[in-house]
C-alpha cells in the first residue's frame, strides 16, 4: 500500500451536482490486513488511509456520507466463523471495529459509544434508516432483536413521505434456484423470520 487506490468512477461522480452519498458496506477489501498484518489497528489504519488518499478523496469532500460496514471491512466472512471465534479473531474483529470507528464520519468513538443502525430524517420528506446486517446476526437472525424492533418502529412510525432503508444485503427473493440460496444465503431471504416480520410492516403501512 505504497500508493493511494484510485477509481476512474469516482473522478466522474465528482463531476456531478451530489446532495449525499449512502454506502451499504465493503468499502474497502481489507482482507490482507487480517492475513498479512495480524489484524493490527495501525495496519487497518494505514490500508484505509490507502483507500480514502485515492480516489475517495475526489468526492467525499463533496458532500456528507451515511454509511454502514459488512465484511470486509474486517475480513471475508469466509475467514472467520463469527458464531465460533477463536481468541486471535476476536482481537481482530475489534481492532477493525475499533479502526472504522476512527476513520468514518460517526457519532461515536466505539461500537460501544453508539451502534452501526441509526436513522436521520430531513423534516417530513425522507427518512434514511441504515442497518447494521452483519455484527449482529446469529443462525437464526439477521441482527438483534433490538434492531429489528427499532427498525419496525422506524418504518411503522416514520413521518416522513419517503423512507429508505440502506441494507448491504438484498431484500428481494432475487432467486428461486435452491443450489444457488445453499451457496449465498448472504441476503434477507436466508432470514426467513425477521423478513416476514418486516414485511408483514410494510404491506400494512
């Protein structure tokens, strides 16, 4: 990581007129980080200094960003079983945790000062919820239950016109081909629960 990332895309967007950006996660493929560098925070640091120096730097300056982490932010969930973490992965886990807490525009220093899921709202026009879809889901459940009833109340109660819900996983029944669903159950429909729950929310409202 001697030089700054660059994307052409980004030297693009900064071209346009942008009120915001919403980013749903995999910001960054920091994957090396955890297998080559032990997972250390100023390892984590420096890789996410190598993707922001680039070609983030052309439009984040533009306008405010809202954003919510997945995987690779820390790793490849291949990497890790995150229900079975062995001692050294915990240390990991927290290090990347504590080293996107540092470097993104959130109220918060820690995990613990303040959670990945919130919601701001522009008067009675839009409300934007973000979710946290992959440091709290267990087997069964896509994120705590005190996120999804939150996330119910949000959608239930909302006086805004429009709210847009930001999720790294797709909501959707993208497939109905079983061997593909066994291979990527990486999405809603692998939650079967917690997505009828939310759905049964949104057919009423």
């Amino acid at each position: 990581t001697q030089e700054p990332f660059q994307w052409e895309v980004f030297k693009q967007a900064a071209d346009h007129d942008i009120d915001f950006f919403v980013h749903l996660g995999d910001q960054a493929y920091l994957d090396f980080v955890w297998s080559d560098q032990e997972g250390a925070v100023d390892a984590y640091l420096h890789a996410w200094g190598f993707y922001h120096g680039g070609g983030y730097r052309d439009v984040y300056p533009l306008a405010g960003v809202y954003m919510t982490w997945d995987d690779h932010e820390a790793a490849d969930n291949a990497k890790f079983d995150p229900w079975d973490l062995t001692a050294d992965d915990e240390v990991k886990l927290a290090n990347a945790h504590e080293a996107w807490y540092r470097v993104m525009p959130i109220d918060a220093m820690t995990p613990a000062d303040g959670a990945v899921w919130r919601s701001f709202r522009w008067g009675k026009t839009l409300e934007l919820v973000l979710l946290d879809c992959r440091y709290e889901l267990d087997p069964d459940h896509l994120m705590s239950e005190a996120q999804l009833l939150w996330l119910i109340e949000r959608v239930s109660s909302s006086p805004c016109q429009f709210v847009c819900v930001a999720t790294p996983k797709p909501f959707a029944e993208i497939t109905s081909d079983q061997e593909l669903f066994t291979d990527n159950a990486d999405r809603w429909d692998g939650y079967l629960d917690d997505r009828a729950r939310l759905t049964d929310v949104l057919a009423a409202n």
